[in-house]
C-alpha cells in the first residue's frame, strides 16, 4: 500500500459544499500501488466529470495525469474542479 495526499481546489470544494457534502481541502488515504485515478475518484464517490485536471506531485516531478494513469508512488494527488471564465 502507498499513502497519497489528496487535495480538492476550491472550485471542486465549493460543488460539494453547494450539494451538502462538505468535504476537507486535503486527506490521506491509502491505495494499492497501481490503482488508476479513475478508482481512486470511486473510491471517493467524486465524479470523473467534476474533474477536468488532475496533477500529481512525486517529490520534485509535477505532472498532469488522465484519469486512466496509475499511482506508482506516494506523494500529493490535486483535483481540480471546472473553473468559469473569459
């Protein structure tokens, strides 16, 4: 098991909060090396479609994931929620 670091950006707080499922910015939780963010997201009861950008911190690598890749290592998995603007 690794332990990752999942953090919601206020956009994707302030959908749970707006739905009455209040929701802490960032929490521990463990996975399986090699689980998918796709069923990290399950596991979490969050919507693949509330999420267009996922980035995933790994000591000093940052890079954006698809909901398709897989955890290999601990580190700080962000999900960010649709943002609106022009």
């Amino acid at each position: 098991m690794i332990t990752i670091t999942l953090r919601l950006s206020e956009s994707l707080l302030c959908i749970f909060r707006d739905n009455g499922d209040p929701r802490p910015e960032s929490c521990k939780i463990q996975v399986a090396e090699g689980t998918t963010v796709k069923e990290i997201l399950a596991g979490q009861h969050i919507s693949p479609l509330l999420v267009p950008m996922i980035s995933f911190k790994s000591g000093s690598e940052n890079r954006r994931l698809e909901t398709s890749a897989a955890i290999t290592s601990e580190g700080v998995l962000t999900l960010y929620g649709p943002l609106a603007g022009g």
